[in-house]
C-alpha cells in the first residue's frame, strides 16, 4: 500500500492518504497535548505504544461484531484503516466518576457511575469540543435520531466488551472516548483510536494511573505505565 500525501495533521496523528481512495494510513506521533493542546510535550515512544494498543482493542472488538475502520497495521506506528467522514461528535462513556465530570457537577471523584454515562461533545477544537445534548446535535444536523441511537447503543456495547476485556488483565476502564465516521457506503464505523490518551485506565489493585492523566497532571512515568498496559492486553485475543 503506497502511502501519498497528509491529507490532515491533528495533535496526535497525521492521516495520509492512499493509491486506494477508500483507504488512509494513520501515522502516531509522539506529540502529548492536554487542555485543547495549551499542554504540550513530546514522549519518545508514545505513539508507538498507543498504535499498539489500539491495534489490538480493535482486533479485539472486531472479533466480538464491533465494525470499525480499522484493517491492519502496517508498522509500529501505522494504521491502514477504511476512510470515513468522521461525526463530529466525541462520545465518553463513564463507569466511575473523575476528570471534567467532577469539576463540571461537583461529583465526589471515584464515585461508581451505573448504568454508564454516555456524553457528547462537539468535536471542535476552536470552541474547546463543548459539551451538548442529543436535541442540539439534532438541530445542528449533525446526525440523525437513528444514527444517534446507533452510536449510543454501540457506545455502550462497546464499554461491556473493553470492560471485562480490561478487569481481566487487572485494569480499571474508568471512563473513555470514542469516535464514528460512515464509510462511502454509509455504514456508521466506530473510528480514530483507543488507547491510555483517551481512555481513564486504573490498575484494578492500587488504583494507580495507567493512562494520559499521568501527563495531564505531572505524575511522571507516562511510559512505564503505556508499557505496563500493552504487556497486560498483548498475546492471544479473547
Ligand atoms: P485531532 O484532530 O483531535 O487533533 P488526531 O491528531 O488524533 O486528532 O488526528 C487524527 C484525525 O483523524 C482525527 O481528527 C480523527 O477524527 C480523524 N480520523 C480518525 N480515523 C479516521 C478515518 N478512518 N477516516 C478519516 N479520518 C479519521
Ligand atoms: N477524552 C479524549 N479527548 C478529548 C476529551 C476527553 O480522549 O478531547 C477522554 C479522556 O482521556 C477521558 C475521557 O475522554 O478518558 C473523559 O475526559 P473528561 O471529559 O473527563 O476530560 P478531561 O478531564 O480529560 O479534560
């Protein structure tokens, strides 16, 4: 697969194209931001360890009937995945309250959350990607009531799978965030990436931070803990 032109660089992935125009690579960086990016760092490595995660939680779902964009790694740090028009909406499913939840509601931290929370922001960096409700998106014409509902019911499939799939290797999915695009078909396709930059991941015995709210927050050893990840969800998919 020849890889052509950027076609888009964002914070933490260049996206190419491709000699095939249903088909882009997506290259990870190890660029860090946090706050919409007004916290920046680069952390050698980091791009490698998130493509290597999400490559295998896509494998993952896949194999248990979640449809995504992905298709194949091609290296380290490459994606070859399926082009879509991306939602411009950022879902976050929440099992256990933290982050912008507790800041925004005065929600006690680690407070279980159940059934799940699922959020919409919109996916605009120039705004900050705000917070909104269906009936906004509805009259913003962003999706339909049936794609909404798609996406949501996915959503929280997708929270049951990488659930057990993290508690049986030890690993607390606090809370996390996803992406979807239509295909040139107009399938939905669950998109972007799933790794410890947008996902809340708890070791399940000390509670210690395994995901990017290690940079976000100055705690240091980002690395070790990526690595510590991929170690536990690495090997045979179940
Ligand atoms: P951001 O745009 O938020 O800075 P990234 O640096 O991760 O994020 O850039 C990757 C971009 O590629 C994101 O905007 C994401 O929505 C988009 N994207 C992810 N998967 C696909 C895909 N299969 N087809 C088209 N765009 C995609
Ligand atoms: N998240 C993300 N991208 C964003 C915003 C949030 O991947 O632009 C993820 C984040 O890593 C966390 C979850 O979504 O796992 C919920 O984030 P929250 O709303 O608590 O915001 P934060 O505290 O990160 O500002």
């Amino acid at each position: 697969m020849d890889k052509k032109s950027p076609v888009y660089e964002g914070k933490a992935k260049i996206v190419y194209a491709t000699d095939d125009p249903e088909l882009f690579v997506l290259y990870f960086k190890d660029d860090a931001t946090a706050f919409n990016a007004k916290k920046k760092a680069v952390i050698e490595k980091k791009g490698e360890l998130n493509a290597k995660i999400s490559a295998r939680i896509f494998s993952y779902l896949q194999s248990h009937g979640i449809g995504s964009h992905f298709v194949k790694a091609l290296s380290d740090r490459e994606f070859l995945v399926k082009k879509v028009d991306i939602i411009p909406i950022e879902l976050v499913i929440r099992n256990i309250a933290a982050g912008s939840l507790c800041k925004r509601l005065g929600i006690e931290e680690k407070k279980a959350i159940c059934p799940p929370l699922v959020e919409y922001y919109y996916k605009r960096d120039d705004l900050d990607d705000p917070i909104f409700s269906p009936d906004h998106i509805f009259f913003m014409e962003l999706c339909d009531r049936e794609t909404l509902d798609r996406i949501r019911k996915q959503a929280l499939k997708i929270n049951d799978l990488l659930q057990s799939f993290f508690d049986e290797r030890g690993i607390t999915l606090v809370d996390f965030k996803l992406e979807f695009g239509l295909d040139s078909q107009g399938n939905v396709l669950l998109a972007d990436e799933i790794s410890p930059d947008g996902c809340r991941l708890w070791d399940k015995e000390t509670q210690n931070i395994m995901d990017k709210d290690r940079f976000r927050k100055d705690l240091g050893d980002l690395i070790p803990a990526y690595e510590e990840v991929y170690r536990r969800i690495e090997g045979d998919i179940s």
